[in-house]
C-alpha cells in the first residue's frame, strides 16, 4: 500500500487500528473508547525542541512526526513545533514540559543529567552501546521500564527519537600520536566524555554548538567534537581544523528521545496514544537512516576535497580513554541509587551482546575488509 494511499484510508475511517499497528509492527491493539464510539475530541500540541528550528535530521524528524500524527489520526493529534529559542530556550524544555507549558518535547536525555543523574546513560556514554545495542536494550532488554520509571518522577513519557550512530572522534589542530598529547588539550568535550578528558589531562570546554567554529578558530579550544562528517561538514570544520580522528570513543551511538507530559498523554485516547508510539517508532529509525546515509555520502566529501587528514585515533590513546572512562563511569554510577540500578542493567544487557555480536557483525567486518 502506497504511503499517500494508507494516510487517505486511515484518515477516512476506512483502515482501524488493529490493521494499522498490524502494518506498523506493533503489538495487540488497545481498546477503543465507548465500545467501539470513535472519539472524535481534536488534540492541538506543542514540542518544544532543544535544536534550532529546522536543523537538518534532528529537526526535521520533529517536523515530520508532527506531520505523521496529524496524517494518522485524520486531523485529531496536531502538533506545532517549536524551535530551539522560538517558544522558550533550549534547555529549558524539560521543565516545560513536565510543568505542561508545552505537551511535548524532543532533546537528549544527557542534557538533563544534572536534574537526574540516571538519564545520562539513555542518550549514551563512553565506551558505550552502539546504536543497535542501545536501541535492543531500550526496546527488548528493559530500557524502557526504567527510562519511563525516571521520568515519572517528572511527570513525563520517554520515547526513543533517533540516533547517531558512532560519531566521529572530534576535529584536532595538532596531531594526536598518543595520551600525552591529551595533557592540556583544550577541547568542546560535554558530559562524561569531558570528565574522561580531564582524567587524561585535558580541559573539557563547555561550548554551545553555534560557537564551536570561531571558538576553534580564534584558539580558545585545541580541538573539538561534534557528530559526524555530514554535520561537521555544514558547520565548516574542514576550512579551520588540519585533523579529523576517529572514533567517537566518547558517543559510540548517541540516542535522542521524545517526552511528552504524563497527564497530557493519559489524556490521549489509546488510540492516539498507539499513533504516536508508532510515530516515534518510525523517527528512530528515519534518524539513525538519515545520520547513515548523510555521513557516508559528506565523509567521500571529505576525502575528495583533500583539506584535512583523517585518521584512526592510536590504539595507545584508545586503551588509555577506556581505562579513565572504566573508573570515571564506575564512580558515577556509584553516586546515584537509581543511575548505579540503569548501569548495571546495561552492563549486564552487554555481557549478554558482546559475544552474540562477536560472531556476527565484529566477525562480518573482518570478513568484508578481505574482499
């Protein structure tokens, strides 16, 4: 079925739910209100987002959830979305929307950490889950109960909004050759990332996204980190930076999320509330594809160009990284009762993985360098 058509029939009330979550993979069906009485009620929302409006990917996977719903429910769910700055600031759209300012929001669950401790781990951290590892553990290895048990406490829903994949390791002005260069490296490096820096011996630099570029030019950072080629290319990186490493050992697959107010949401009748799984459903893949396809197709941009050396980070800088993050990780999930309970189900989510994935994909990837 053509997407145009099945938005025509479902909008019409010629498709019900139960084929409609059949097609999109879901599960069994909830029940509908007034024993089979459609509800009619129409929701108008509004996302409130940590990106600047209409930032390539991670905006435009909130403009097109928008648009699914409103298509989905036949005009029943609509929600405008807000930019970065538009409605309110960046960072402030987990507390609007727990209060209800706003019914819904889109960010990463990192930039809450100093709210709840525990939400560090569902966006990513060093060493960490890859983006098929987080979205498994998320969706079939307990994740979710806890993600959704924390943001409880703060009147919201979590759903998982896109990812990544392993970022890129950052962009140098000097040549990386082992750990000692990381000694009093000025370098963009948030979160637990920054903390594994300063355990090597650098300065974690605290810097917005639209000051990365001049912050790097005029020298106040060595180095800084961003997301992968597509981005960093739009950004401008390659014209002030000689070296690009790789990889990301810091976000080896950063996941977003959408949250929405728990109030509102119980508000939602089932089936509106199953549309916008469905719908978060689909913008966690379309990120993850898009991030894909964007880097692989800016990184042979990249190379064509010839203005910048990309390269592997030493195995001398990467041994040394997982060893700060093993002890910095390790006591920060020892700081926090309901962080050290989400680490220990991740840990245990990757004892069970890693040799599964051992013998499949790290196995496949040696193979496909052969041929």
């Amino acid at each position: 079925m053509q997407r145009s058509t099945f938005f025509k029939s479902l909008a019409a009330g010629t498709l019900s739910l139960p084929v409609l979550i059949k097609l999109l993979g879901g599960g069994e069906a909830h029940a509908q209100p007034g024993d089979g009485a459609r509800d009619t009620r129409v929701y108008n929302w509004k996302m409130v987002t940590t990106w600047p409006p209409g930032f390539p990917i991670l905006g435009e996977g909130c403009q097109q959830l928008a648009d699914l719903c409103r298509e989905m429910s036949g005009g029943r769910l609509n929600i405008t979305v807000f930019g970065a700055g538009e409605m309110i600031p960046a960072l402030e759209s987990f507390d609007a929307v727990s209060k209800g300012a706003a019914e819904m929001g889109s960010g990463a669950a990192y930039y809450w950490a100093g709210k709840a401790p525990a939400a560090q781990f569902f966006a990513g951290f060093p060493f960490g889950l890859n983006a098929q590892q987080m979205n498994a553990w998320l969706l079939s290895g307990g994740g979710m109960e806890l993600w959704r048990e924390l943001y409880a406490e703060y009147n919201l829903v979590p759903f998982a909004g896109g990812n990544t994949g392993v970022q890129m390791g950052g962009w140098f002005n000097r040549e990386i050759t082992g750990p000692e260069d990381y000694r009093g490296l000025k370098m963009r490096m948030p979160g637990l990332g920054g903390r594994v820096l300063e355990r090597m011996g650098g300065t974690p630099v605290l810097l917005p996204g639209n000051e990365l570029y001049t912050g790097l030019e005029r020298g106040i950072i060595d180095a800084t980190e961003w997301v992968g080629p597509f981005h960093d290319y739009v950004f401008g990186f390659q014209n002030i930076a000689k070296y690009y490493y790789y990889p990301g050992w810091h976000e080896p697959g950063t996941a977003f999320e959408f949250f929405v107010n728990k109030e509102k949401y119980e508000e939602l009748p089932p089936d509106l509330q199953r549309i916008l799984e469905v719908a978060t459903h689909y913008i966690n893949i379309y990120t993850l594809s898009a991030f894909e396809a964007k880097n692989a197709e800016y990184l042979e941009k990249l190379k064509e160009e010839g203005k910048v050396t990309i390269a592997p980070m030493p195995e001398s800088v990467l041994r040394a990284a997982s060893e700060a993050a093993s002890a910095v990780i390790t006591e920060y999930a020892a700081s926090d009762e309901f962080a050290g309970r989400v680490y220990a189900s991740i840990k245990e989510f990757q004892r069970k993985a890693g040799p599964w994935a051992a013998i499949t994909e790290e196995r496949y990837y040696e193979m496909s360098r052969l041929s």
